[in-house]
C-alpha cells in the first residue's frame, strides 16, 4: 500500500472514532436517533403555547403550563420577543406576532401558491359578491392563507393567519377528502394528540361524501346563517393542498345565487389547481 493511501485511510479511521456515536437512550424504536436541543425545544414549547392562547399568557402562566421555572424560560422570551415572534401585550402578557406567519408566506411552495391563488379570488369575490378564503392544513389544523372582501357592505371575513380547529372548519374536511391515506392517517393522529379527542364516528363516511361530490356545502360549524362552500386546490397526485371556501350570506336581493356561487367556486379551484400544475 502506497505512503499516500495509507495516510488516507489514518485520516478516515480517525474522523470515523472522533464522530460522536449515539447514545442508546437517543435512538428511537424504529432505529432513528433523537439528538436532544433542550434549548430549541423550549423555544419551541413557548411558541406552541402561545399559538393557542388568544389574549396570551403572563411570564408565570407559561411557566406552570410548560411545567417549567420562570428562570428557566425567561431567557427564551427575552430572545423571542427580541426576534419579533412574541411581544408584550397589555403589560405584561406574552403573545404570538405575525412573523410566522410572514415565514410561511415567504416560503417558496407558499409563495408561488399565493401568487397563483390571489387574482383568481380576487376575480371570484367580486363575481360572487361573497367573501372568500384560502386554508391550508398546517399542524392538523386550518390555517388561512389569504382572504378577499367583496365589494358589498356586508360580508363574512375570516382573518389570514388565523388558526381553525380541522373538524370546525369545511375546509378542513375537504382537505381530509382528498389527502392520500398516509398523510390523512399522520392529520388524524396529530389532531388526536393535540386535542385529546378522537375524530367523528361518521368522519369516513363523511369524507366520502365530499370526495363523491367534490366539494363540501354545509352550514358553518361556528356562525350562524353562514353556508360554507369548499372545493379543494390539488396538485399534480390530485391531493389536496389547500381549499377555497365562500362563507356564503344570503343577502337581500342578493345578485349571486347560491347555485351560481358554487359554480364560480367549482371553477376558481379548477382554475388555481391547473395554475399549481395539478389536475382540475
């Protein structure tokens, strides 16, 4: 063996003894292993706390709900709150800001999604004289990406960036209609888990029925006199990405009816489906 290959092989056997090995109790039953960031987890912890609370939470409510010591998370609010993702509300109540949100919408799949989605919604809110919105399912829950005003006095809005329940919301629903069964299956437990309940007993028939129509019709699950109309966004596996909802008003003398509303949906989310690449 040549002076060169063997220096070679030194240098690869030393980096592969200097590499850290795992320690057992870091390796997980499925054989991956789990390096722990105490840090990173806490900050993580506060920012999952605070995404449920809607007037935030004082220094010492997060400590008791995180089970943790002031001292020991008062250093991450400091850091939070100096990078932009929490602020102090009220005095002294700690509370999410909109740079999440800002992320999300800067990521690219996000970006282009909403570059594609917005004029379409736009030209859809004016022809139904109806509001409408864009959800995703993001952590088993519907977050809205972007909403559109009609040009009437009176309307439904829902606020973009808001979080809904999965179960409380058409979107929702539609999306779970159409996600293939692996990731419908992780939705489904990471809902369980976050909320402690376990999803309708009609859910799969449920979903069915929307997958059979295409899109969901059905009174709001949160506001009365409200009719959602949802049909689903899909991309090129005809999985649901997002869905476009109308939280429709029967106004007086309305100029859209109803029929005509869910026709203009049925062909904005076809419109916005061939725009991603997906099949409409």
């Amino acid at each position: 063996m040549s002076a060169a290959r063997t220096k070679a092989t030194a240098r690869r056997n030393t980096a592969t003894s200097n590499a850290p090995s795992p320690d057992l109790n870091d390796v997980s039953s499925d054989g991956r292993t789990n390096y722990s960031t105490p840090a990173l987890e806490k900050g993580l912890d506060v920012l999952e706390l605070l995404a449920r609370q809607r007037d935030g939470l004082t220094k010492s409510e997060i400590a008791r709900r995180l089970d943790r010591t002031i001292s020991e998370i008062f250093r991450m609010l400091v850091t939070l709150e100096r990078r932009g993702y929490i602020a102090i509300v009220d005095g002294e109540r700690y509370a999410l800001t909109l740079q999440l949100f800002r992320l999300v919408q800067e990521h690219p799949p996000t970006e282009r999604l909403l570059a594609d989605a917005l004029p379409v919604i736009e030209r859809l809110a004016h022809d139904a004289q109806q509001s409408c919105h864009l959800g995703v399912v993001e952590d088993a829950r519907v977050v809205i990406l972007a909403q559109v005003n009609p040009p009437t006095p009176v309307g439904f809005y829902v606020k973009p960036g808001s979080a809904i329940d999965l179960m409380e919301a058409a979107s929702g629903y539609v999306i779970l209609a159409h996600m293939e069964q692996a990731a419908l299956q992780r939705t489904l437990a990471e809902w369980t888990r976050q909320t402690g309940s376990k999803p309708p007993r009609d859910l799969a028939q449920h979903l069915t029925r929307i997958r059979k129509a295409g899109f969901e019709k059905r009174d709001s699950y949160q506001v009365k006199g409200v009719v959602n109309i949802s049909f689903p966004v899909l991309d090129s596996r005809n999985s649901a990405i997002g869905a476009l909802t109308i939280p429709y008003i029967q106004q007086k003398d309305a100029a859209t009816p109803l029929a005509k509303v869910i026709d203009l949906s049925r062909d904005a989310a076809a419109e916005i489906t061939r725009a991603i690449g997906g099949h409409a």
